[in-house]
C-alpha cells in the first residue's frame, strides 16, 4: 500500500509548488508595473467619492491594440442612491449606436424611462463595443461588479462569425472548443503572457497586424463565410453557451436581465458578401456572369418580369449566390409579389 505522506509530498511537489510559484511570480510583475489590467472597471477618486471608469484598454484582450476598439470611458459614481435606477447595455455596434452614437439605444431608453418614471433618477451605461461578440460580452460580464446595476439589456448576435474567434475574424484563427477559447483568454490576461509576448514582439518582425486601422465590415471580405459552413454549427453553440452564462453571471451578481433581438433590416439591407458555390466550372461562371449582367441591367432599368426571369436563371446556375437572391426578391417586391 503507497506511503500516504508520500503522496501527499509528490502532490505538492508536482501541482502546489509550482502554482504556488506561479502566483508570486505574476503578483511580483503586477507589483512592478508589468502588463496592464483587463478588468472592464478600473476605480478611481474623484473629489473623494469612488468612481468606476471604463477600461479603455478591456478589448486589447481581443484586437490589435492599433484597431481601437474599445469602450467609451463612461465614468459614475460607485455608491448607488437609493432612488437611482442604473441599466447597463451590452452588445456590439448595434447596440453601441455605432456609426452615430448619440442615437444609441441607451439615450432612447434612458428618455423613455424617465418620462415613464419622473420620480426616479435613471442612469443608462452603454457598455457596447464595436465588432464585439458573446466572447467578448462573456468575458465583460464576468468582470462586472458585483450589484452595481439592476438591470442589464443584452443586445448582440451580428458578429458572432466575424468577431473574436469566429470562422470569419481577421486576426485569430477559429477555435470550435469554447472551453480553449475560454483556457486562452485566460492566459491572455495574466502579466506572464503579456510579459513573454511583449519579449518576442522585440525580437519578432514587424506585424502588420498591428498597425491595422479600423475600415469596417470591408476589413472582412476575404473572410467569406457560406450559410452552410460546417463551422457555423460551432457558432450557433458558441452563442447559446456564452448567452446563457452570461445571464447566469449577471444574475449572480444581483443584476436583472432583459434579452433583446437584433433589429436587422433585412429586406433592405444587400448581403455584406456574396460567395460562388463549390465545384463551378469556368463555362458555368461565364454563363453566370452573362446571365448576372442580363439581369442587373433590366433591374437598372425597372424591367422587373425580365430581371426576374433572369436572375432564376443565374439561381439555376449558382443557387448559392447571395446577391442573386437578394435582388431577385427585390424585384418580386417592385412587381408586388
């Protein structure tokens, strides 16, 4: 039968030892100004009364610094009055307001709330970010503190595929295991990677992946993710998890939560890409191509029976061409149908 102090000191030698090391290792680089702090909130005094700041570094985690994406520095008070109703919303640019962020939705409710309720102060933080998805969100919930709002609106589900970690970002690779995806930001976050990361960037040739600037959807393009890309079974399981531990966190904190869906016009908003379907040969692309220009020229002209005809027979072509469908049903609908 094994020694039980043997087991025990073989424990600690291999697993505790070195944690333990690990710890103060990361508390000694913490002390002496290594890295910077992924919390959502930093704290800081004002006039002597305790204020929670945004982070505007929080999505470094994520992008490229360069990209600037971020929060927008909302700054309030941390003792709450008795009489205040605090809201936060959280999501990517839909939610953010993004390109115009004074019509966000958090100006919207905040006027509607205070008209229904005049007797109450109403304070409505718009935690948002652009290009962010339930990766992200995930991770801002959890660095939340705890009871510093009663309500939170969540709003996301547009980038999931090209946000963090989806088959269509622009800087990580798709990851289908969200127990990694979770295992890696971790160790993003700890002052030793930061440590080790910023050592190879001297040594390392310049990326142009960090000196990205922000150009929008268009920084995508050579992304294209299909409708029926088998990695989006792995999105659609991504969401749902992140979404539900989301709620959890936020409940858990003291925090009611209120689920919104993602306003998307879809009647009249064209497909940001349009993908070929596999295995065309190049005589089947010509005659798409012919029959494509036959049709965008009647719909340029209002002929909408003759783009009709022609775009289905583009379909039968490539029925997978999303612009195809899209202007097809655009001129079904000037043709009252």
């Amino acid at each position: 039968m094994p020694d039980a102090r043997k087991i025990v000191f073989t424990v600690i030698t291999i697993f505790v030892v070195p944690l333990l090391f690990f710890v103060l290792f990361e508390f000694s680089l913490k002390v002496a100004g290594v890295g910077t702090s992924f919390d959502y909130f930093h704290k800081i005094d004002i006039d002597g009364q305790a204020h929670f700041q945004e982070n505007p570094d929080f999505a470094d985690q994520f992008y490229p610094a360069a990209l600037n994406i971020g929060p927008r520095e909302n700054t309030f008070a941390v003792e709450r009055n008795p009489e205040l109703i605090r809201v936060y919303i959280l999501g990517g640019s839909a939610a953010m307001g993004f390109p115009y962020r004074n019509h966000g939705i958090d100006r919207l409710l905040e006027t509607q709330l205070r008209a229904a309720l005049p007797a109450r102060k109403i304070e409505v933080i718009n935690m948002a970010m652009t290009s962010v998805n339930s990766h992200v969100v995930y991770a801002v919930a959890r660095s939340i503190p705890d009871n510093s709002a009663d309500f939170a609106v969540i709003l996301m589900g547009n980038n999931e595929v090209v946000g963090p970690y989806g088959p269509g970002t622009l800087n990580q690779s798709f990851l289908g295991n969200i127990t990694l995806i979770r295992g890696i930001q971790a160790l993003k976050r700890t002052r030793l990677w930061q440590a080790l990361d910023r050592l190879i960037m001297q040594f390392k040739p310049s990326d142009a992946m960090q000196d990205l600037e922000w150009e929008g959807m268009q920084m995508f393009t050579n992304n294209g993710v299909s409708h029926d890309d088998p990695r989006m079974e792995s999105v659609y399981g991504h969401f749902e998890d992140n979404l539900n531990d989301i709620i959890e966190t936020l409940r858990d904190k003291g925090i009611h939560v209120l689920l919104s869906s993602v306003p998307v016009n879809l009647r009249h908003s064209a497909p940001f890409l349009s993908v070929h379907g596999p295995g065309l040969s190049e005589k089947q692309l010509d005659q798409w191509g012919e029959l494509n220009s036959q049709a965008s020229a009647s719909f340029d002209n209002d002929n909408w029976t003759e783009a009709v005809a022609r775009f289905q027979a583009a379909l039968e072509i490539d029925p997978n061409y999303a612009d195809t469908h899209f202007r097809l049903a655009t001129a079904f609908e000037n043709l009252g149908e």
